[in-house]
C-alpha cells in the first residue's frame, strides 16, 4: 500500500504572505523632512529618498478631485536602498457606486509587480509600506482611481532603507513530504542546510509548528511530536547576527492520522462450552477535513444573567482573499449543539466577518426546553445533555417558536429573520454566534457550533482519510483458542475450551504507519442442563414425558418498566423530567398529564441502566417512579420528591431465553418436538430429549428416561413334537404356539417338575405342561399350554469297514466288510451316488466308499454305514537299460537309463552300492545294476537292469605362470605346468608356439593353452600358462646444473637427458626433498637418480653433478651527514655488514678512491656494486650523504643611543648576511 497519499494543495497568495511583514502600524505620525520635496501623484515617476507624497491637489491643497486615474512610480535614488511610504493621512471618500476610490499599491516599478493591496477609505492611515526584500528595483507603483461621488485626501512621506540580506530558511523532514505520522509520532526536522548571506552567520532558529506551539532558540535538528490528528505546516524564521529574519517560507506539511472507529465490530460474543464462536472486525476511517468547527470542549456555561450575550467564534482564513458570500446556497446550515432550560428569553444571532447581522430566534417559546437542561437554579454548574439544532434556508418546518412546546426535538429549523441578510459578507474572518439571555431564573450550556458552507467554496482545503489494506499485513486478531481466521484476517472463529470471560483484540495499521485495536469480550457460560424426568413403568398405557431445564442457559433480552407517578393527578409540570440511560444511549421521560404512567424499557442481560432524575423548581415534592424487572420485581423505588441527580444505576438482568427441544426416537410420540409429549409404547423404550436455544444448535443438553412395559401374561397355545430315541434334546417352550412368555415353569405327564428340556434317551413320552404367572404392573394372573411327545426307534446298517484288492483279484461281496450286525434289506450306492449290487470286481470298479442304507421311520433318520474300499495296481520297474561313461563324468541318473515306463520309489542293487539312484563314474564299479519295486499287499515285486562301462580321461596338467623380463631367454611352456600332464598334446596362445617355448623378446604376453585328446566319452582336457613379460626401468641420462646460493630450488629431475621414468628416488652429498636441489642449504656434487626394476628387470640409475656459487656481498646501506667545510671522509667506512671490496661507486658525483669531499661533491644517495660470479647477480647498497651548510652571523656591529632614544635592533647592527633566528646574550 502507498505509505504517503499526495493531499490537495494549499496555495496562498503573495500579499497574505507578506503583508503582515511589510505593513506596520506606527504609533506617530512622521514629520516630512523640511529640506525634502512635494511629489504630488500625476502619471509619472520620480527617484528620491526625501520628499512627501501626495494627492494630486499637492501641499496646503484641498486634496484630491473626481474621475482620475493616476500610475505613479516611486524608486530611490541610491540603486541599493528600498522606497519607505509613512502614510500620515490617508482618508479616501467612500460613498457613491461602486467602484469606490481606491489606491492599489505594487512592489515594483511597474503594475506588472505584485500587489500590495488595495485601500480604501482610511485603512492606511498610520501604516508604512516598505518595498520587499524580493523586490530588486526598490521601486513602489500607486495607482489610483476616484469615482465621480466625492473627494479625499493622502499623504505619506518618502524615505529609503537598506533592506537586510537576509538568511535563507531550508528544512527537511525525516519523512517525505507530506510528513505522514501518527499522534504523538515525533517528526525530526533538519534545518543545517540554511544559510546566511555572505559575511553573516544565523543566530537563533525559531520553528512555528502549526499546531499553536513555537521553539524558539531550536537546534538545527529538532523534532516535534502532534498531539491532535490534522494537517499541519511547519515554518521556519531564521534571524541572523546582523538582526535580518529570513522572510521565506519552508512550508513543511505533516498529515497526522485521524484514529478509526470499529462501529459494526462484533459477532457471537456470547457462547456456551464447546460452541463454535465468530467474530468479524469493521474498520471505519475518520475524514480529516480544514474546515473549522466551533468545538467549545465539555460544554461552555450559559450563564443565567440578566442581558448578558455569550459570543463563539470559527475563523476562516481558507478561503480566497475578498471572496464573499454571493448566494445563500452555498451556506448550507447553521448548526449548534446546546441544552437550556427556557426558549422565550433567548435571542440567537449570526455576525459575519463584515458585520452582516442575522437574528435566528428572538424569544418567543415560553419554557420549551433545548435538549435536556438540569433546569435547577441551585446547581448552576449541572450540565444537561446537549441536542443538536440547525437553522437552513431550505427549512420548511418553521421556526423554534412554531415548534416550541415541551423540549424541542433535535433537528433543522427556519430561521426567523431571513439568512439572506447574510449575502455578500466577506467568507474570510471571525464568524461569531451571539446568544443573549434576556431573563432571569433560567441556564443552559453550549458544547459545540458550527457552519456549513458548501465545499465548493474553499479553495484548497486540505482533507485526507488514512487507508486501511484488506490484507493481513494491515489487520490482525490476538486472543485465545483461535481456530480459524478468514483470509484478510477481519473475521475470526475460535472454541473456548471451558466458561469464562476472553478478550479479543483487533489492530489495524494505517498506510501512515499507525497501529489502533479494539476489544472484544466473549463471554462463555457453562452448558445448560436438562431434566428428562424419572424413569416410568406402565401396562399398556400412554405415559406423559415432561422435560425441565434445571440449570443454565442464555439470558434473553427483556422488558423493564418504569412507573412515573405524580400524587397530585396533573402530571410532572415544572419540567422535572427522568433520563434512562441504557448502555450509553439516553432517553428522557416526563409524565404529561395525569397520576400515572407505565413506560416500557428494552434491555439486554447485562446492560448497564442508569436513572437520572431533574427536579423542577415548583410541585417536585409531588413526583416519584419506580423501576421494576421483566418479573415485575421493583429494582429501585424513589421516595416522594425525589432530588436532582443520578438515583440509580446497575446491571439488567433477564430470565434464562426459550429451548428447542427434540426428543429420540420419534416413534409413539405425540410430538418429539416440545418438552413434554405423550408417549404410546407397546414394549420397554429409551427416549432421549435434546434441548438448545434458538441460535446456539452447538450448546446442547441432553437427558434420557426409560418407559418399561409390563404386558398380559401370555402362555402360548399348545403344540406336539415326534421325536428319534437318539435325538438331542428339544427346548419344549419352542414348540408352543402363540407368543408364550418366558420365564414360565414345566410339569412332566406324571405331574412332576421338568426342566423343559426333553431328552428323548431318557424322558418319557407324553404330555408336559407351561405355567406362566404374571407381575408388575399388569397385577398377578396366570396361563397354562401344553407340548404332547412321541418317541420312535432307529434302525441298524451296521459299522463302517474296509477292504484292499488288488485290481487283479476277482469279485468279493461288501456287506461281510461291515462290523456289527447290520439289518438285512438295505441298499448300496457307489462312490459316485449310483445304485450298487453289493460284489465288488476290483478289474472293473472304482476304489471308494461305498455306502449300505437301511430307512427309518420318521422323525428317526435312515441308518447309514460304509466300505472303504482300496485297489492296488501291481509294480512297474520298466525294462533293462545299458550307459557308457568316462571315469570323470558327472554322476548320472540309473532309472533314466531303464526302458518304457517304470515306478519311481524303487530300490538299486549291484556292484557298488547305489546312493539317491545314482552311478558316480568316478567312485563306483562297472557292472549290471538292478532296480527292484515293491508291490502293495496283495500285489508282488517287479524288477529290470541296467549294465555300466566306465573308460579314463586324459590329462593335460594343472595350471601355470611365468614372468620374464623383456630381454630375458626363452623359456619351455611345458615346464610351466603342473601335475603329470601327458605329453604330445598342442599349445594355442597370443603368439604361435615353437618347440613349446616362449621367447619374451619377440612373443606376446598372455594365456598360453596345452590341450591333450580324450577317448570317447572322455573330452580334450585342456591347462593353461598365463605369461608376464615386464619392461627394465628408464633412469634417463645424466645431467649438469650451476647454481647460485641464493638461487631458489631447482628440480633434479628436469636436468636429467632422455626420458626417464619418474617415481625414482635420489641419493647424493645432501638429502633430497621432493627432487628438488636447495643450493642454499644443499651441497655440491653428484646426485644419483634410481628407477627400481619391476623382477626380474635391474633397476638403472643416471648422475646429475651439482656446482654452486657464492654472491657477492655489498653491505647493508648507510647514511652519514657532514658539513660542507668537513674533511672528505670513506663512503665504504658507512657501509654495514661485510661488504666485498673491490666494488664500484657511483652517484650524484664521480666518486674517486671510495671518498665523499662535501667541499666538492654534491649530497645524494650514493650506489656501491660488487659484481657477482654467473649465475649470481651483481650486489648493491647505498650511502645516503647529507650535507649541511655552515650558520652566518654575520660580521661584528657597533651602535651609539641617548638614553631617550627609542629601542633600536640588534640585529640591524651586524654586518654581512647573518642568518635569523638566532639568540643574543650580554650584559
């Protein structure tokens, strides 16, 4: 957001700003200087700095005549002075039409200068005007112009003045301009950039803030602080120490925010636990504006004396210089805040700045109250509460008089003397309202007034609204248990986790930087609790549900009442009247007519009420009231004639707010939406009641209450039931019809207690009887049902058995493979459900189970047993088989060698014994093996054979290697093998093979393979030799190096020939660091490089010879200082150190045997060279010589003085050229 909106600008003319500089009243008149000249006005000029000025009828004349129009220009006679006019008369006619004589006054010698002004009638006399310090000719020029109506006269004395150079006034702000700051936000403002005129310094800073305040004295870098929002312009006057004022303006404007209100923040601020409660925040921006108002503070007294007239005033100086009010629709209203106690002897005048009079009300009214006065003598001081009244010229509802009765409303009025008396009255100036208060026994206070012109009128007001983003950079919400915030962080939501009272804040920050928050409290109240009722029994009868809030929930708004009463029956005459005040906003009752009235007063739960009563003068010991809550319980009762003042203040407080209930399930009520529905259950029900209030669904309360049904006993009907003997036990209460009640008893045919459970195994057969009592609330009552049982017997197929065949056998009857003894008469299915004969033909029938049926009669199941029946297939061990194998083949399967399809799982027998069913070549014998399977009983064995012929392999050796220098002898592969390998084999490798050998000098390196030929199945058997062959190292050749002393580290191995190998190692006179030879620290002579051979390869070596030479020594540098008359003196005597001799000089002069003669040779630095042995360089140092001249004093004076005489010099006595700055010494 933009943080310095560009305001309207103010412009000013030229004359306000100087005007008030440059036009001063005197105290007397000035005499015209006898010696000076009359320059009566003609159209013309005149350069002087003495002399009177004149109206056109001149000295000792009768002034000045109709109809002219003069152009007179004054200048001084010295170019660097300024013209003074002292206007010791000036009395121009004012009557006639316009336009009226008039002298129009311009800062130049020419009418295209600004203006001065213009006057008339006697606004000038005893005024000077001066020409401006910005007027460069010093020059005034007068016009004027009389009309036919009437004559005058004018004078004014002619004088010149040196106007000031004056300082120059320059400022800035820490802020751009305009300066947007924050109330009480100090601004820093730097005036060091000012400046005097040349030949001046400024002598005091004296900065006028705008605001009402000065600093005087001020540093150049000051600060101010704003205590009201508004716009303000900073000026500065500067005064320098020849006493000139600076007369520029700086013109610093400040804009100082204006605080928002946060009308329409709110939201949900009451809640209950757990309820999900909002807030949203409305920042409302205050317009600044120019416009003058009338604010009188907390009120200004009225005070109740007899004639006397209270005056405000609003100064306008916004508007254009002589702009006038020209029609009565451009003043919009007349506007005043005020109370007072009585209207008929009040009189309301307007005065604008030229004096134009308008009366607005002139008594009349009677005791019609303005506002709400505390119309009570004994407390003059009491303010009432101000309402606001306005006067228009487009009010049509008539004047106070033709409203007056009782108070009057608040509101626009006509005025009672036109307000058009207003037009053509100067806008700029003091704009007074007068009220007068004619009679006794009355007051009122005024708060405020002001004026409403139509803003088109002003020409450049000042108005700005600071803005407020929408984003979250600009406005923000802090408080606890947040949960929520919308996306401009205006709206929050959040879920306070238990009751309590929580402060919310809001803060906004402005595009002037300035932050404003309001708060917010929520108030959070335990849930409500809800009473479903005790828990009911009923026999088929509706049951009446009543639910109860028996703690908490919202209090709702309510209704109080006050009671006005009056004991006398004429109602509250003398204007006693009661305010209410309900959460700041304020209402005021008065009883009319009559004994009693009943007024209703809305509040909410918590609002802060207040009574304030106002007494009348007459008949109060009549009055009193009563407050009373929405119960009709009294609050506060006043006595009879109550005093003046507050009664009673205090928080309303209202009963708990209605409840939505709902209750669940739904079934069998008659409404499950109110608290106390009936309830119509046929069977034991659980219903729940829920209970909110309208506008809180998450602040519920819930209860529940049990309904139990006791029904009509009910025994069933009777029934029968056919058991098997072998049956499980049947539950009799099953086999009742109806709808039988449990928990009843049993009785057995003979009468005895049962169970209920039948057990046919071991009950007897007949009839058993059900007793039911009933309980509860259905009283006692009793039913009795019965079961009738009969018991059948189970038939006999025997027990299960089993059979095995072989598939071979022949047929074989089943029923002799059952245990027991099975009925005869039965029939067989087969394994798949189909008919059976009972014989089994083992060649043709499926193995399985076979099942014998004998029927029973019902409810006994037919009997079932069964013949498992197993079919063997006889063995299969295939047919004989024969395999050739060599000795180092891998194992092979035995049963894959036999012929067509034999049985896996038998066993192998043979000349070695057979493991997993393998024959291993390479540990078993050769020979027949036989494979034998074992036959299921009653199948037999079944056997084959499988014949074996093992051969050797061949062999070629194991695996060798050789490593041979480059330049070594051939060597025999075949050697290189290990283990016994067969000769006569064949050698393949990377270069062919000869007699088996391998000649390193012109073969290749690499795998070398010796393969040997197999018997049938034996494979080639093949070993390999794997051949290095490695290269002798290189060292290179040997090397030379000359080598200073001083010389840096040279490397080794860049002095070797050839190109050797690096990574070899040195060895010499000194030891060697890194290759490199030190000649500083390292001795001379042969150093030996050595490359190690890679076995079997020697290791070589090459020499470097090393010659190091010493540099020659110059000394260190000198330095000697001599007098030009010293002996000649050893330049090599200055050196330091231990110079070499034999070096040579040179310098500013020649040098002959090492000597410096100062009589003969020139001061400087001088060089001594010692030339070095190659590689070294030559040496040098210096002798810097200084030589200094001899002091002169000059050859010997005398001097002969009187006493009297004058002190004489010395020094003016010596002879020669003695050098100053010697001493003397004497008697």
């Amino acid at each position: 957001m933009p943080r310095h909106p560009t305001p309207r600008p103010r412009f000013r003319s030229w004359r306000s700003a100087l005007s008030g500089a440059w036009l001063c009243m005197l105290l007397g008149a000035l005499a015209i200087d006898a010696s000076g000249q009359a320059f009566p006005i003609s159209n013309g000029s005149v350069s002087t700095c003495v002399g009177a000025f004149l109206d056109s009828g001149g000295e000792g004349g009768a002034g000045y005549g109709n109809n002219e129009n003069f152009t007179y220009t004054i200048c001084p006679d010295n170019p660097n002075d300024a013209i003074s006019l002292n206007f010791l008369t000036f009395n121009l006619d004012g009557t006639g039409p316009a336009p009226l004589d008039q002298m129009t006054i311009y800062d130049g010698n020419s009418t295209a200068a600004p203006s001065l002004g213009s006057y008339g009638g006697t606004t000038l006399e005893g005024y000077v005007v001066n020409a401006s310090p910005l007027n460069n000719t010093g020059c005034l020029t007068i016009v004027f112009r009389s009309n036919a109506a009437g004559t005058g006269i004018f004078a004014a004395s002619i004088t010149c003045y040196t106007p000031c150079q004056r300082p120059t006034a320059v400022a800035v702000m820490s802020e751009a301009a305009p300066a947007m700051v924050c109330v009480g936000e100090a601004v820093t403002f730097n005036s060091t950039g000012s400046f005097a005129a040349p030949g001046f310094t400024i002598a005091t800073r004296r900065w006028e803030w705008g605001d009402g305040t000065v600093t005087a004295n001020a540093p150049a870098v000051t600060s101010h602080a704003y205590a009201q929002p508004g716009y303000y312009q900073a000026q500065l006057y500067l005064v320098d120490d020849n006493g000139c004022a600076s007369t520029n303006r700086v013109d610093l404007e400040v804009l100082v925010g204006t605080e928002p209100t946060f009308n329409g923040t709110g939201g949900d601020v009451l809640g209950c636990v757990g309820e999900v409660l909002c807030l949203d925040a409305v920042v409302n921006a205050v317009t600044f504006n120019e416009l003058p108002t009338g604010d009188l503070g907390n009120g200004v007294f009225l005070a109740d004396e007899v004639g006397s007239c209270f005056v405000a005033e609003v100064e306008y100086t916004q508007f254009a210089p002589g702009q006038t009010l020209t029609s009565i629709a451009d003043l919009f209203s007349i506007c005043m805040n005020m109370e007072h106690s009585f209207i008929g002897d009040l009189v309301v005048r307007i005065i604008s700045p030229t004096g134009q009079t308008v009366t607005m009300h002139q008594q009349g009214g009677g005791g019609t109250f303005l506002g709400v006065p505390v119309d009570n003598d004994a407390t003059p001081n009491a303010q009432g509460t101000c309402w606001q009244y306005c006067f228009s010229p487009t009010a049509t509802n008539g004047t106070w008089v033709d409203n007056a009765g009782g108070t009057l409303a608040a509101g626009t009025y006509e005025s009672l003397n036109s307000l058009n008396g207003l037009v053509g009255s100067q806008l700029n100036g003091i704009w007074q309202l007068q009220i007068c208060d004619l009679w006794a026994s009355d007051n009122g206070f005024v708060c405020d007034w002001n004026i409403n012109f139509d803003p088109d009128l002003f020409p450049d007001l000042v108005e700005f609204t600071p803005v407020y983003g929408t984003d979250c950079d600009s406005s923000s919400w802090a408080g606890p248990n947040i949960t929520s915030t919308t996306g401009d962080c205006q709206g929050i939501c959040m879920t306070p986790p238990g009751p309590g009272v929580f402060p919310y804040t809001y803060s906004v920050t402005d595009n002037f930087g300035c932050t404003y928050d309001t708060t917010l409290s929520i108030t959070v109240i335990p849930p409500a609790i809800v009473d479903a009722g005790p828990d009911v029994s009923t026999c088929n009868t509706p049951v009446q549900l009543g639910a109860t809030i028996t703690s908490g929930g919202f209090p709702s708004d309510c209704v109080y009442q006050l009671i006005l009463n009056d004991s006398y029956g004429d109602g509250w005459t003398g204007g006693s009247n009661i305010s209410v005040t309900v959460n700041g906003v304020t209402t005021t009752y008065i009883l009319g007519s009559g004994s009693t009235t009943t007024i209703n007063i809305p509040v909410s739960h918590g609002a802060t009420v207040s009574l304030n009563y106002t007494a009348a003068i007459l008949w109060n010991g009549e009055q009193s009231f009563i407050l009373r809550n929405s119960t009709g319980g009294t609050v506060y009762a006043s006595p009879l004639g109550p005093i003046s003042g507050n009664s009673w203040t205090g928080s309303a407080v209202c009963p708990t707010g209605g409840f939505i209930y709902t209750w669940s399930p739904t079934a069998g009520l008659s409404d499950p939406n109110i608290a106390n529905p009936v309830a119509t259950v046929s069977s034991t029900t659980v219903y729940c009641v829920t209970a909110y209030q309208p506008g809180h669904p998450d602040c519920p309360a819930t209860d529940c209450v049990t309904i139990t049904v006791d029904n009509d006993v009910d025994a069933g009907s009777n029934g029968s039931i056919t058991v098997c003997e072998n049956g499980a036990a049947v539950d009799l209460f099953g086999e009742l019809g109806g709808t039988p009640e449990a928990g009843g008893t049993w009785t057995s045919p003979s009468a005895a207690a049962h169970s209920g459970s039948f057990m046919p195994a071991s009950d007897a057969p007949g009839v058993y009887t059900y007793t039911v009592t009933g309980a509860g609330a259905c009283g006692s009552s009793s039913a009795t049902s019965t079961v009738t049982v009969t018991v059948s017997a189970m038939p006999n197929a025997g027990l299960d058995g089993t059979l095995s065949a072989c598939t071979s056998d022949g047929v074989q009857s089943l029923i002799g493979a059952l245990a027991g003894s099975p009925s005869a008469g039965g029939t067989w299915t087969a394994p798949g459900g189909g008919a059976f004969s009972g014989n089994l033909d083992p060649s043709s029938d499926a193995a399985g189970v076979y099942t014998y049926t004998v029927v029973g009669t019902a409810p006994c199941p037919s009997a079932l047993a069964t013949v498992t029946v197993t079919l063997h297939t006889p063995p299969n061990a295939g047919s004989d088989g024969a395999i050739t194998l060599c000795s180092s083949d891998a194992a092979v399967s035995l049963f894959a060698q036999l012929g067509e399809t034999p049985d896996a799982g038998g066993t192998w027998s043979g000349p070695s014994a057979v493991v997993g069913g393998m024959i291993d070549p390479a540990t078993m014998s050769a020979g027949a093996y036989v494979y034998t399977v074992s036959g299921t009983a009653p199948c037999p064995d079944a056997t084959a054979t499988v014949t074996i012929t093992i051969n050797t392999p061949p062999d070629a050796g194991a695996d060798g290697a050789i490593t041979l220098c480059s330049t070594d002898a051939a060597a025999s592969l075949f050697a290189q093998l290990g283990g016994t390998p067969d000769a006569g084999g064949t050698w393949s490798g990377p270069s062919a093979v000869t007699g088996g050998m391998i000649d390193p000098a012109t073969m290749n390196a690499g795998v070398y393979t010796y393969t040997v030929v197999g018997t049938a199945p034996c494979p080639d058997e093949s070993a390999t030799v794997t051949v290095t062959i490695n290269t002798p190292p290189e060292a290179g050749t040997d090397g030379a190096i000359t080598l200073c002393s001083t010389d840096a580290a040279a490397s080794l191995f860049a002095q070797l020939g050839g190109t050797p190998d690096a990574s070899g190692t040195w060895s010499g006179p000194s030891a060697v660091v890194g290759g490199m030879i030190d000649p500083a620290t390292m001795s001379a002579g042969a150093y030996v490089y050595t490359v190690s051979g890679t076995a079997p390869c020697p290791d070589a070596t090459a020499t470097v010879t090393i010659t190091i030479n010493t540099p020659p020594d110059a000394g260190a540098d000198g330095a000697i200082t001599l007098c030009s008359t010293d002996a000649a003196a050893s330049l090599f005597a200055q050196l330091g150190g231990t110079p070499d001799a034999g070096g040579t000089w040179s310098g500013p002069s020649a040098v002959t045997g090492g000597m410096i003669d100062p009589a003969t040779m020139s001061a400087g630095v001088y060089t001594y060279t010692v030339v070095g042995t190659a590689p070294c360089p030559d040496e040098s140092a210096t002798v810097t010589v200084t030589i200094n001249t001899p002091p002169d004093a000059g050859t010997d004076g005398a001097i002969t003085l009187c006493s009297t005489d004058a002190a004489a010099s010395l020094f003016a006595q010596l002879g020669g050229t003695p050098d100053v700055g010697g001493t003397w010494s004497g008697p």
